[in-house]
C-alpha cells in the first residue's frame, strides 16, 4: 500500500497531474459552493474523475478515505437517531422554559445553553431540530418575536460544537487526522466556549433582550406544558440515555483503553440496537434497524468519502505542499502569524463556504508545515485554530453551517423568515467577536 | 371483482374553488382527495384533505412538538377564526402534482397493490384522460364486506 501511495501517477494523455487535480477540486469545490447539484454528487464525481483520469489510483484513492472519521459519523448519527425518539431533549428544553419561570429572556438564555451543551455532544443539525421547534411553540405561546431566540441558538449551536471532539464535524476529521482525543478537545477548546458564550448572549441582550417582554396570562400557558408528555419512550430513554453515557466515558478513556473513537462510536451504536430490540422478532427487528439507518444523513457520509478522495488526489500531485510552502513563507515561518492567519482565514471562509471541505483541504496543509515548525508535536497551536476558526466561522452567515439553514427553514415555514442580509449584518461581526476572543485565547494559551 | 365494481364517484375540484366545498364533498363521499382539474379541463393534479390540513393549519414546529400540545394554547382560542379562514381559501395552493391512476376495467387486487407499493389508501380512476372516480382501500373493504354477507345468505 506504501509502495502504491508513493507511485506515481499516470495521468491520461500524459497531462500533468497537478493540473488535472487542480482543476478537478477547483471545479469541485466551484459546483458544491453554487449548490445547484446535491454536494454528495458532486463529491462522488469528483472522486470518480481523480480516479479515472489517473491521478490516483483505486487502491491510493481508499487509501485517503479516512474511515475514522466515517465511523465516528455514523456511529453517532445512529445514536442520536435512536436517542432522540424518546423526547428527552424537549423534555430537558420544556423544563428549562419553566425553571426561568416563562419569562422571555431567561428562556433565550436556557435555550442558549441547552443548545449550547447538546450541540457539544450531539451533531449541530439534530440539536436544532430538536430545539427549533420548541422554541417557535413558545414564543408563539409568548407572543414575542422568535427572531432574537433562533438567532441565538444558531450560534449557541457553532460555538457549543466547538468544545468536544464529536461537537462538529471539522473536529471530528481534525482528530481523526490528528489523533487528537476527546479529552485534548475537552481541555484544549471547551474552556474558551463560555467566554464566548457569555459575550455572545451580552451582546444579543444589547441588541433585542431588553426589549422582550410577555403578559402573565402568556407565561402562564407555557408553566402549563407538561414536560413529562414529552418523553414517549420512557423504557427507550432509560437505554439510550445509558448508552451515550457509556460512549461519552468511552471517549474520556479512550486513551488508556487504546480505542479510537470510531470504534467507541459504532460500538455504541451497536450496542443501543441490540437492547431496544431485545425480544422483538426478526421482520421488527429488521424494520426497526432500517428506520435507524434511514436516519443517518447518507449523503453527509458520501460527501465525505468523496470529499477525501478529491483531497487526496491534490495531495498525491503536490499541490498541497505547495499550498503549505506559500502560506510558510507568507507568514516568514513564525508560529504565532501562521496560527492567527489560520484562524482567521478559517473563520472568514467558514462563514461563506461549507466548512467541510475546507477543513479536508487544510489539514494536510498544515501537516505539510511540521518539518518548518520542528516537528508534528509542534502543530498544535495551528489545529486549534482552525478547530475554532471552523466551528465559530460558522455564525458568520445564514449558509455557514447547515444547522444554520435547518433554524431558517423551521422558521420560515412557521412565518417568520429569517432573511440572508438583515442576518449577516449582525451576524458577521458578532461572529468577528468570537474570533477575536479565540484570537487572544489561542495566543495567551500557545503562542 | 373489478374496479369498477368499487367506484366512488366524487366531483372534481377546479381552479378558485373554495376549501369549503373540497370539505363538503370529501365528507359527503368519504374520501381522502379529489382531482383537479385545470382550465383546459384536464386532469392536473389532486388536493388531499392532509395537505390542506398540513399547510393551512399546521406548521412544522407542531408536528415535531406534538406530545406537548395541549388544551391551554393559544391556538386552540383562535381555532373558530383559523377554520374560518382555512374554509374559505382558495383550493390552488394546495394542489399537489398527480399520482398514480387506475382504469376501471382493471382487477381490484392490482389497486390494492398500487396503493401498497405507493403507500396511499385510494387510486384515480380514469379512463382515456377521462376521470371516472375513487377507489379507496375503505371501499374495497366494504365490499368484500357485502359479498362475504352475500355468501353466508341462504339460496
């Protein structure tokens, strides 16, 4: 496989394989960011041409997928898809509501950081899909406008996803690639989240929490919701509740254990099928693993195989290495103006493209710089950088981040549309906010 | 036993007609959808009680929350108002494209298997372009009703 991976590559018509790998990540990247065809497509074409035009070749190509990262996805999609079943997240959501006692602005906050804390141990889309929905039943129960609130929970999403290895999916390939683990996401990244949390929501007071106010006949409707009717499965929530925190003390040891987080993710998820499917017989069992894998976002996985391959093939030419030998010599080679640029140019470009593949694109050019910066253990400023600059960039627009897109539909269809500009306009700069923070936390802490 | 056997004959719904009306007429024929037809007088489409019921009464955000509904909403005081204004709406909104038909010289079994494979509980009967009328999974079952009652009848 080693031999394969260095071979070179024998491109048709003798033409140069720098060129043609560039031209096919361009066109690929060009067709993803204009969304007309689907991006698992697109990514899969991508992957297709590297291949049969000769840049890689079959073996170099599966050798780029990186099925850790894969693994780790579906795994947790499977468990979410399954946990989520039993309503414990409304009930939590519900509860949280009722603990501020109705009142408009203590129910953002709880929100915030319901969001902020299911984001981190959930993907981004199933916490806003969770959390949209209750949050537009009470602000219509409120009567106040669920803007502010939605607004809110977008970024709590980014930011929150940000703090643990599972929280989004930039982390996710970023450990894998690395071998970072749970626990150096966890002390390496979840200490900023707060701060950016608290400032975040300061300025969301400033701008729309003085202004939110509801009547006591309003508030009382809400202290009537039942939380407990939402849990539908209780028996369901006990087992999946039990094992996501089998998964999540999985990921706390996986060190010691020697595991990677795949295997920790899959077997969970394996496991939590086993148990809600105790005692049923064979055509249930089979209807009720089809509907959990019905609920695993297919195309995110496929984008990804693709995603990978594309990169490999830029990686196999060359062009990474030229990638990373620029951005070396733009920053003259010192630590503290590359890990900045990285973070900013992450966060910028997150803000706008799909942060996926520029995640993919950017870890092997920064794995290109361990020979100028002493070494691979020396990187680690750099990681997180464009750990944090990928999550938070995220806030900068209405397509930063698919969870973005999920609260805008939700809203949308519920008539209230949340539109591109008047969003971005304070969204950017509050986005620029947080990058700033994370700016002086990465350079206190790294540089 | 044939489709025709198990028509149920309904009007079609046309460009600018009431909700009400597609109300009336699919509770008078107990059926779930009605055609509709276009100006030209072709058939175009179809309107279903569900998706008016989705679109004009329910958005997202209830059906993703509905353990938690209850009688102290709001919503529920504005109900007699919502009704008002969903009844009388105008159909066109809510037309949805065409979905598989039937003709009516075809064995009833081969519906069933259609609305199976399509998971849907009734089928267009139309001949040449033509609508004839409804078949309902309900309908089938009444049938089969009548002719097991017919059976056990003595002589």
């Amino acid at each position: 496989m080693q031999a394969d991976h260095q071979a070179l590559s024998h491109v048709m018509f003798g033409w140069d394989p720098l060129v043609v790998s560039t031209v096919l990540f361009i066109a690929t990247y060009a067709v993803v960011v204009s969304e007309k065809v689907n991006r698992a497509i697109v990514a899969g074409l991508g992957a297709g041409l590297m291949v049969t035009t000769g840049v890689l070749n079959q073996q170099q190509a599966v050798a780029g997928v990186d099925f850790n990262t894969l693994g780790l996805l579906t795994g947790m999609m499977v468990l979410v898809a399954i946990t989520r079943r039993c309503g414990v997240f409304q009930y939590v959501a519900i509860w949280a509501a009722k603990k501020v006692e109705a009142r408009p602005w203590g129910i953002l906050l709880m929100f915030s950081v319901v969001t902020a804390v299911f984001s981190a141990f959930l993907d981004n889309v199933t916490t806003v899909l969770l959390i949209a929905p209750i949050t537009l039943l009470v602000t219509e129960e409120l009567k106040v406008n669920p803007y502010p609130y939605l607004f809110a929970e977008i970024f709590s999403s980014n930011i929150g996803g940000a703090a643990t290895l599972i929280g989004d999916p930039p982390n996710i390939m970023i450990g894998s690639a690395v071998g970072l683990t749970f626990n150096d996401f966890l002390v390496n990244l979840a200490p900023i989240v707060p701060l950016i949390m608290l400032v975040t929501l300061f300025v969301i007071y400033l701008i729309w929490g003085r202004g939110l106010s509801a009547t006591d006949e309003a508030r009382e409707r809400i202290m009537q919701f039942r939380e407990r009717d939402a849990i539908t499965d209780v028996l369901l929530m006990k087992q999946s509740l039990s094992v996501l925190a089998l998964v999540v003390l999985g990921f706390i040891f996986a060190h010691p254990l020697h595991l990677e987080p795949a295997t920790i993710a899959m077997f969970g998820a394996g496991l939590l099928l086993l148990i809600t499917n105790l005692g049923r017989d064979a055509e249930e069992q089979t209807e009720d693993v089809h509907g959990s894998f019905g609920e695993v976002e297919w195309v995110t996985i496929f984008f990804f195989v693709g995603l990978f391959i594309v990169v490999a093939g830029i990686e196999h030419a060359g062009l990474l290495n030229i990638l990373a030998d620029w951005v070396v010599e733009f920053t003259g080679g010192d630590m503290t103006i590359t890990a900045i640029m990285i973070l900013w140019v992450s966060a910028v470009a997150s803000a706008v493209v799909d942060n996926i593949p520029f995640v993919a694109t950017m870890i092997p050019v920064i794995e290109s710089m361990a020979s100028t910066f002493g070494g691979a253990d020396n990187l680690e400023p750099l990681w997180w950088s464009l750990a944090l600059g990928a999550c938070l960039g995220g806030n900068g627009s209405l397509v930063g981040a698919s969870a973005n897109l999920i609260v805008a539909g939700f809203a949308e269809r519920a008539g209230h549309r949340i539109k591109f500009l008047p969003f971005m306009l304070v969204a950017f700069p509050l986005m620029l906010v947080s990058i700033v923070i994370a700016t002086a936390y990465i350079y206190l802490r790294y540089l | 036993m044939l489709v025709k056997d198990n028509i149920i004959h309904t009007k079609v719904t046309r460009p600018g007609m009431p909700v009400c009306e597609v109300f009336a007429e699919c509770g008078r024929a107990r059926v779930q959808a009605l055609p509709f037809v276009d100006d030209r007088g072709n058939l175009a489409g179809r309107v279903t009680l569900k998706n008016i019921m989705k679109f004009a009464c329910l958005p997202d955000y209830m059906v993703a929350t509905a353990p938690l509904l209850g009688s102290f909403l709001s919503c529920v005081d504005n109900a007699q108002a919502k009704i008002e204004e969903v009844l009388a709406s105008q159909v066109d909104p809510y037309v949805r494209e065409l979905q598989l038909s039937i003709g009516s010289d075809e064995p009833a079994i081969k519906a069933l298997a259609i609305m199976e494979k399509n998971d849907t509980s009734y089928l267009f009967v139309v001949d040449g372009g033509e609508y004839r009328g409804i078949i309902t999974i309900q309908g089938i079952a009444e049938q089969m009703s009548r002719m097991y009652e017919c059976s056990k009848q003595p002589g």
